[in-house]
C-alpha cells in the first residue's frame, strides 16, 4: 500500500525542502495495519510495519483501507480529497501530539497524498 511513498516524496524536491525542518517518525494506520513513517530533514528515511504495540510515532493517522484507496484517486471524490476533509467526516482520526502536524500541514498533506500522482485502481 505505501511500497513507493519514500521513492515518491524523496524524489520530490520542492517537498522535500518544504519539510526540511521536519524530522519525526509518525503513524500511518489503515484498518488494522500499523506503518511508522520516519523522516529527517524533509526525506522519508523508513516506511515500515509497526510490529509491537510499543512502537509509536509522534502522532498517528488513521483510517479504513478504503477510504485511503479513494483519497489516492486521481480526482478523490468530496471529502476524500484531503485528510483535514476526512476528520468532520470520521472517514479519519488524528491522536498523539499534533503540534508539529500542524506546523508544517502541508507538508504531511502532499507526503499522505503522494501515492496519489498516478492514481491508485
């Protein structure tokens, strides 16, 4: 589901420095699948299943498989197009420390939205 996002963002120079100042590891969960992203300095470093409970990122979100399947559509239907349009909807959750979300929101939109270029089937 994220096979390509690290090649994706990282190849992504004007991303890549609007992130610059972002070095964290976040979580990235659909249904009942776990993914800590990590990030120095605006480049994905890791993408990789969460195997304990223990291993957490500085914030988390989530949402149903499909629902990350229609945000990564070419054109995503309404209130699939952006993550701040999934929250009022409850198509998504955000816990943990949204502070450096926040900071640099667009950023982390175009980082979850960059499996979208192509279009996901």
């Amino acid at each position: 589901m994220l096979e390509d996002l690290q090649a994706r963002v990282n190849a992504n120079t004007a991303l890549v420095r609007r992130g610059r100042w972002v070095s964290l590891t976040f979580l990235f969960g659909a249904d009942d699948e776990d993914y800590l992203i990590e990030i120095d300095k605006g480049q994905v470093l890791a993408v990789a299943p969460r195997r304990l409970p223990t291993e957490v990122g500085i914030f988390s979100i989530r949402a149903a498989h499909a629902t990350w399947m229609e945000h990564w559509q070419r054109f995503p239907r309404r209130d699939y197009h952006d993550i701040w349009s999934m929250l009022p909807k409850d198509l998504a959750r955000l816990d943990g420390d949204l502070l450096p979300l926040i900071q640099n929101l667009q950023y982390f939109k175009e980082v979850i939205a960059s499996p979208r270029d192509q279009g996901a089937q």
